[in-house]
C-alpha cells in the first residue's frame, strides 16, 4: 500500500517534466530569458532571433544544455596585409578589423573560450560544426581536442570556382575544412545518413563537398566579405538538425546559417558585431520568410 501512496505522485509529476523539456524547447525566448540585452531582431512566430553583441556577452547567458546544433565560421585572423583576386583585379584581403590576427597565443585563447562556450549550451547530444583555412583551423581543432570534444568528420569543402592565386608562388587556394564534433566522447549525435545518401545519388555522401561560393544572387542585400553559401548549410542543416531543432551561429554574419535554419523549419540564434551585418541579415531572413510562404501557398 505505502508503495502505492508514494508511485501515484511520482508517476503524475513524470509527464509535467517531459512536457515542460517540450515547452522549453518550443520556445527560444525562454533560452535568452537571463541576457540583459534584447535582441536586436526577432520573429516570435517564426523562431528566429538575432542578437547584435559581441558573442562572449551571450554565450554565458544562455541556458545549459539548450541548443541542439552550431555553426560557427569564426574569424579566420587572415586580414594581415595580403593581396587576392577579385573579378580579375588585385585587391586587398581585409575582411575587418575582427579578422586581424592577435597573434597565435591570444587567437588560442579566443577559440577556446568561445568553443568552451559553445560546448557548455549544446545538447547532450548535440552537434559543432566549425570551418577554417589552414590559419585558423589547426587552432580550432587543438582546442576541441582540449576541451574534449569527440570530433566526427573534418570535411573538405572544394570551393570549385577560386580566384587564381596571383603570386603564382603557391597552389590555388580552393578548400576550407569544416571540422564536425560532437559535445563529448558520450554523445550520441544524430546524423541524417539516409538523406546524405539520397541527395548523392543513392551513394555514400563523401567528406568531401563540391560546392560554389556564393554568387551575386545570394548578394542583392550587400555583401559580407566571408559569406558562406547557403547550399553548404542546406546541407550541414540537414545532415545533422531535425525539424524544430535549436540552431546557434555565435559569428552570424549575414545570417546564412539563419535563413538555412528556417527553410528547413529549425530554429535559429544568430549572434553578430556589426550593425551592417544585421542590417543584411534581416532583409535575407524577411526574403527567405516570403520563399517559404510562398512554396506553402501561405500568402
Ligand atoms: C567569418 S564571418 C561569418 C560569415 C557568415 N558565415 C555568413 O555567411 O555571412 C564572421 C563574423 O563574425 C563577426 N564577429 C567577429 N567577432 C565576433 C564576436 N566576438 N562576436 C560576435 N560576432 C563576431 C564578424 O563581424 C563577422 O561578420
């Protein structure tokens, strides 16, 4: 009888926690409810919100556990005084002043206080995916190791159209790696193998990944210096989310990351500096938001 008495409470409070995880989960503001700072853009029916803040007075703020993936393209600290190619002309590599190196001990520290971060807000089995050049991935990966990160895949990104390389000192720069983790050697992150499989013509997806960088038509609403192509989120997004998942970009930029999320009924985090950024951001997130209404007839 005594069993019983203490079962009944017991088995009448279990689905009140699944349900709230579920609230929760539904939910982003609920995730952002001890930042000081509004965000600077959010759309509350559709689960997006931008912050315009230095990510380090965020990711702090935001609940343990809460966000079941991250994209993040980081300072890659290669604006020092170089030359590439732009359209046939010699121009200057100098993304901004967040992309000037620190020197490699301070750029260290960096890296891993925001992966630190990073690794503390992820789900249990939640997923990182991180890209670099060779100036900063080296960095990234040593730093994930540290932390104990399980990393999964370090993908091959071919950028298939590069600039030529003007010195003619050098192969042509054509790849970025984008490393692929999970939050610890414990986790059992999900991956969508059936669909990679099926977007490759019925064959294994391979590591390594062909993809354009973006062109003009993914430029109309200005340009970031370091846009990512919205097909290599497309498919990180769809490798590794579900609908309704929780999706961060702590160096959100022009929100590539933002407008994948929501074409594929994720959520999404953005965290970016720059006002000029957002300002973009905002216009490709209102565009993506008229695509979607109007592939529904939802208009
Ligand atoms: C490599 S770009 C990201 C580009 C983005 N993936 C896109 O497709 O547009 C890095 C971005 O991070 C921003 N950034 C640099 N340091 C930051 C920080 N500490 N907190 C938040 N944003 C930062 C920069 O302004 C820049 O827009």
């Amino acid at each position: 009888m005594e069993n019983k008495i203490v079962k009944i409470p017991l088995l009448t409070y279990m689905p009140i926690i699944t349900q709230e995880k579920v609230t929760h989960k539904k939910d982003i503001s609920r995730l952002f409810e001890d930042i000081p700072q509004k965000p600077y853009f959010e759309d509350t029916k559709r689960n997006i919100a931008l912050f315009k803040a230095n990510c380090f007075d965020i990711l702090p703020n935001l609940h343990e556990n809460s966000i079941d993936m991250i994209f993040a393209d980081p300072p890659y600290f290669l604006s020092n005084g170089g030359f590439t190619c732009h359209a046939g002309k010699k121009v200057s590599v100098n993304k901004g002043k967040w992309d000037i190196s620190k020197g490699l001990e301070e750029n260290y520290i960096f890296t891993q206080r925001w992966l630190r971060e990073c690794q503390r807000v992820l789900t249990p089995n939640g997923t990182i995916w991180v890209s670099g050049t060779s100036h900063i991935i080296y960095t990234v990966g040593s730093a994930m190791q540290t932390l104990g990160y399980k990393i999964l895949n370090d993908i091959a990104w071919f950028k298939v159209n590069p600039p030529p390389n003007l010195s003619c000192r050098y192969f042509t720069h054509s790849t970025e790696t984008i490393l692929w983790a999970a939050k610890n050697k414990d986790s059992k992150h999900f991956f969508n193998y059936p669909l990679m499989k099926k977007m490759n013509n019925d064959k294994q997806m391979l590591s390594l990944w062909s993809i354009k960088a973006p062109g003009s038509a993914e430029k109309i609403y200005g340009k970031h210096p370091t846009q990512k192509p919205i097909e290599l989120l497309d498919r990180i997004v769809k490798a590794s989310t579900r609908t309704g998942d929780i999706i961060l970009d702590p160096f959100s930029g022009s929100a590539t990351t933002g407008i994948a999320a929501h074409k594929e009924g994720r959520q999404y985090i953005g965290i970016e500096l720059e006002e000029e950024y957002l300002k973009t951001s905002i216009k490709r997130l209102k565009d993506a938001f008229r695509d979607k209404e109007r592939l529904s007839g939802n208009h």
